[in-house]
C-alpha cells in the first residue's frame, strides 16, 4: 500500500501534531526565529484551545528534550502528584472502593502549565507573550469545532446544565451545544491566558524572570485562588453517582515544582532510544525492543503473521512488567537497570512461544517477587443514564458503537540547529471534570490510575505521582538527533510508537509510510484508565491486516478482533535524513486532522 502523502523534507525546522492550528503555530514560531522547544510550547498552548476534549491546562504533560550539540535527553515532568490528603484510608472513610475515572476525587496538581513553563525556560529562547499570543488568538476569536468536540459536548450537554454548570458555562457560551465546525470560542480561557501573561510582564522585563512569574501566578497566585475558591464550593457529581468534594488543595500547588532530568535510554542496533521514566509507561518500549533484539523481524517480514505474534507476545511480557515495577520512583524501588538489561531479556524471551500467552506473566527481577493489583470486576449495576455511562469510563473519549478511539494530544519538532522536542499532553479533559467557570477549564483525573490497595508501586499515597502512560520518544543515531514521535492511545501508545519505529528502522519505510502501515495491539493487561478493562488474547488490527495473516493468528491462539482501516493511533513524527542534510515530518493520516509542517 502506498502512503497517502510524502515525507515532507524542509532546512528551517519540522513540525507535526495532532492539530493542523497547532501545527500551524509552531511552524510561525520557527518561521520568527524560535528554536523547535519555543514551538512545542505555542503548540501545546493551542491544543489546549482546539482539543479540549482531550487536554487543557488542568492537566498533565511528558516531555523528552534533546538540546543540538549535546549526546543526552532530558525528561521534564509535567505530572503533577495526589494531594497530601489523597490517601487509601480517605478513599475508605467515603466508602470509595476504587479512584473513580471522573469528578473531583481523583483530581492531582495540574501540571501541564508547570511542565511547559519549564521547557520554555530552561531550553527555549522566546518571551512568554511570543509563545501564548496563538492560544489566546483562538480562544478569543474562535476556531472551527472539531466533530469529535462538537459530539463530547452535546453528549455531555444535560450534565453541563444541571450538575456541571462551570463547563455550562464555558461549552454552552450560545444555549444550545455547537455544531461541528462551527467557529467555537473560550473566552474565559483567554483571560486566564491574558491574566497570566500581565502578571508575568508587570513582575519583570526579563525573560526568565517573567516565565518564573507565570508559574507562581498560576501555582500559587490568581489561578491556584480560583481553583480552591472552586473546590471549596461544594461537591460535584462523579462516576459514583454521588457528590464529592475534592482532596485536592492549594497547598498542593504551591510545594509543586516540574522536574528535569536525564531520560531513560537503552540502544537498539546504532541508534539510541530515550523515554520518561518508570513515573510513566515510558520503559515499556525499551523493554518491548529489549525483548525484539532477539529476533530477526526483517526475515519475518513487516505485517507477517510470525511478526505481528512475536511484537504482540513480546508487548505483553513488557506491559506485564509494567504493571508489576512501575511506579512513582520517589516512592518506589523500581529495579529499572535489571529490566532493561540485556541478561533479563533474555531471560523473558524463552518465554515467547507459538501460541499466544493468555495470562499476566511478569518477571522477577533480582529474584524479587512481583506483586500484581486485583483484577477489575464487572460494575454492580446499570448506569441509569447516557451521562452516567459516559463518567464511569475515564477514558476523554465520548463512547460509542465502535471500538476504535484515539485520545490525549501529540506535538513533536525539530529544527535545522539539531533540537528536538516530542511532548504528549493530556487530562484536564472536558469529559473528566467540571469546569471552574472562571478560568475555563477543568481539572484532570489522572489519580484514577492508582489503586486502593497498599503495597504496590502504583498504590495510592499521598504526594505520590500516579503512573502516566504519556509517553513521547526521542531516538539518536550514532550521537546525532534522528527521529521524534509520540501518539495519543492511552495504554496503546507504546504499541502504536513501536510498530512505527520498527517500520522506519527495521524495514526501512519513509517517515510518512510508517506511520500508515496496518495498526495492531494488544489488549491483554488492565487499562490504567477506569474501569481498567482488559481482554486476555485478544489481538486488535485494522482490516486491512491480510486475510492469511489473521487466520494464521487465530490459529496460535489470539482472538483477532479486526477494526476499521486507519483507526488506531495517530502517531506524529520529526527528525531528521540519515545524512543530516534536512529535517523531515510525517503525520499519521488517522482522525484526520493530525498535520505535519516543513519549512
């Protein structure tokens, strides 16, 4: 199959994201002479104005930054932790038996902003008003709708209007829900925007100075008032049925800072691959390619039956892991060295066998014994209501018939310097929790990932990180800046970014074609997202999967469960041509509006 578009080559910069405006923005910022981490910030700014059902600044987000001239990458965390009252025995004393995926409860610190004011300060070269004035253009201005918006919002319509009256108030602005690509404005978000960057300016002319002042401003000034003002209000509906209140304070915010620090990495062949931290799901991919260094893929051939069974077992013994070690490494020993060591590679591939594995099999590593959390149990009873139905899946996705959902936000850039950026931002979603009526966004719900039982690494504790599965990718070669890429997809990301990887370096496809070769996944170990539903065996691809290749597939023993073509993920990259000379973009045509850029 040929790809729908070319590799797009440029000398200026690259861009690509899953909004073409974002694109767009970024691409002004390099066009005016800012450095590719000044245009990673204008974008995420503009997706959390044209994508809010899948991010905003009550969020969170993962960044990996590759400074030109340097030989490592830094991770910055935008993930901000539970508040210091979030702990299991609060959870108890509510008679909450697990996070709920919506409402005010599993609310942590927003870090989005803090994450992004970070990469603008340490690696960028821009003034704040420089990086925010898109954003602020299309939440005053407006911005054609985007269906899959247009459809959260009338979804969500009768909660808006009798529980969740601050998200009434900021996606109803005209009485009834909006069309799809009709022109939609936030005002309010752009006076928080315009709040922000006057009390930015009026701290200081410098620079730095004034990004140091937006932080504080929103962590600790007008935006952290709003926000306990809002909280303090009253409780809200949730997934449970009932009202809560928030754990979540402004003390919270104000002793949370954004960390910076060397990514996670493991070589494959010539080239070498950086993640966040097992904060994230980040190490999955190191593990899954740990693991693949033992085959010969290009023998099996890309889309072959051998090969899509080899990735899929080899993506469950990684996940597995996963789901076993990962945690908040502030709070937990995670014995990351020993997982990603070739000799426990080796260890776990004997366990790769012809017939697909149906269980969790997590490894011992170090000879520790690993712990997995309980299993999920059906929901005790119907959801009275269409609203109800919607809040007890934490997923951003409004749910429907089909199987196939994309979610969160992906931005990646390079520019002709060799700086490279790849950012995925998420949560704070319109769907998850009511707006605060005078900033214009929501809060995000990302405490839904941790568990109320202790003892794990990803239990609940207080001032503990839950795990993220945001999880953008930077890739060297040979020393030198190569490749950048992420994709929305929740626990799917590590998949969706691996197969893409595996296409451009193991079998040589052009940037472009990789990102649209037959998608699959597995779905075998629990979401982190509520009501963390898994499906043993079952194998997920796209119908353009070869008819011999799915039989093949269900005769080993997977569950193929076929899905409409180009419906999964929507993986964006940048970087640059083997030989150096130019820089290069491709984005996944999947959603449809994900958009690269070359200059």
């Amino acid at each position: 199959m040929l790809p729908s578009k070319p590799e797009l080559h440029g000398t200026v910069g690259a861009v690509a994201s899953t909004h073409w405006l974002a694109s767009s923005a970024a691409m002004r910022i390099l066009a005016t002479g800012g450095n590719a981490f000044d245009a990673a910030v204008a974008a995420g700014f503009v997706l959390q104005v044209v994508e809010p059902h899948f991010n905003g600044p009550g969020g969170d987000v993962s960044i990996v930054a590759h400074r030109a001239g340097r030989d490592d990458v830094q991770e910055i965390c935008g993930q901000g932790p539970m508040p210091q009252a979030a702990g299991i025995e609060a959870f108890e004393r509510l008679g909450v038996s697990s996070i709920p995926g919506s409402g005010l409860l599993p609310a942590c610190v927003p870090g989005a902003f803090g994450g992004w004011m970070r990469l603008l300060s340490e690696f960028g070269t821009m003034r704040l008003a420089d990086v925010l004035e898109p954003a602020i253009g299309y939440a005053s201005d407006g911005f054609p709708l985007l269906p899959e918006t247009a459809l959260a919002i009338t979804t969500l319509a009768p909660l808006f209007r009798e529980e969740w009256t601050g998200s009434g108030h900021t996606y109803l602005t005209s009485g009834p829900a909006p069309a799809p690509g009709s022109r939609f404005r936030n005002p309010t978000l752009a006076q928080t925007y315009q709040r922000l960057l006057k009390t930015a300016e009026s701290a200081s002319p410098d620079r730095e100075a004034q990004i140091d002042a937006a932080h504080h401003a929103f962590y600790q000034g007008f935006v952290a008032q709003e926000i306990s003002e809002f909280l303090a209000s009253g409780p809200k509906l949730d997934a449970t049925g009932r009202r809560h209140r928030a754990l979540l304070s402004g003390e919270d915010l104000a002793r949370w800072e954004p960390t910076v620090k060397t990514a996670t990495s493991r070589a494959y062949g010539p080239h070498q691959v950086f993640k966040p931290g097992p904060w994230s799901q980040g190490p999955v991919f190191l593990q899954q390619l740990a693991l693949l260094e033992g085959f010969d893929l290009p023998a099996m051939g890309q889309g072959s039956a051998d090969y899509l069974h080899t990735v899929a077992e080899c993506t469950k013994l990684a996940m597995s892991d996963r789901e076993a070690w990962y945690g908040d490494p502030d709070f937990t020993d995670v014995p990351l060295t020993t997982l990603l060591s070739a000799e426990y590679a080796q260890q776990r591939r004997a366990l790769v066998g012809e017939s697909a594995a149906l269980t969790l099999r997590p490894g011992s590593p170090d000879g520790r014994t690993p712990s997995l959390p309980p299993l999920p149990t059906p929901e005790d009873t119907e959801p009275d209501s269409e609203v109800m139905s919607q809040l007890r899946n934490g997923l951003p996705t409004i749910l429907q018939a089909t199987t196939a959902k994309a979610d969160t936000c992906t931005v990646t850039v390079v520019d002709r310097h060799g700086n490279t950026v790849a950012a995925t931002p998420s949560g704070g979603w319109m769907k998850s929790s009511p707006a605060i009526g005078s900033l214009g966004f929501p809060l995000g719900t990302r405490g839904q990932s941790m568990y109320l039982v202790p003892g794990l690494p990803n239990s609940l504790e207080p001032g503990k990180r839950p795990r993220t599965t945001l999880s953008p990718t930077i890739v060297l070669r040979e020393g030198r800046p190569y490749l950048a890429f992420g994709t929305p997809g929740g626990d799917r990301q590590d998949q969706w970014t691996l197969q893409f990887f595996l296409n451009a370096v193991e079998f040589g496809l052009d940037l472009q074609h990789a990102t649209e070769t037959p998608a699959f996944h597995t779905d075998q170990v629990p979401a982190s997202f509520t009501p963390h539903a898994f499906r043993p065996g079952v194998l997920v691809a796209e119908e353009t999967c070869a008819p011999e290749t799915a039989e093949a597939l269900r005769r080993r023993g997977h569950e193929m469960e076929l899905v409409p073509a180009y419906s999964l993920g929507r993986v964006c990259a940048t970087g640059f041509t083997p030989d150096g000379e130019f820089v290069r973009a491709a984005a996944s045509p999947r959603g449809r509006h994900a958009y690269a850029g070359c200059a």
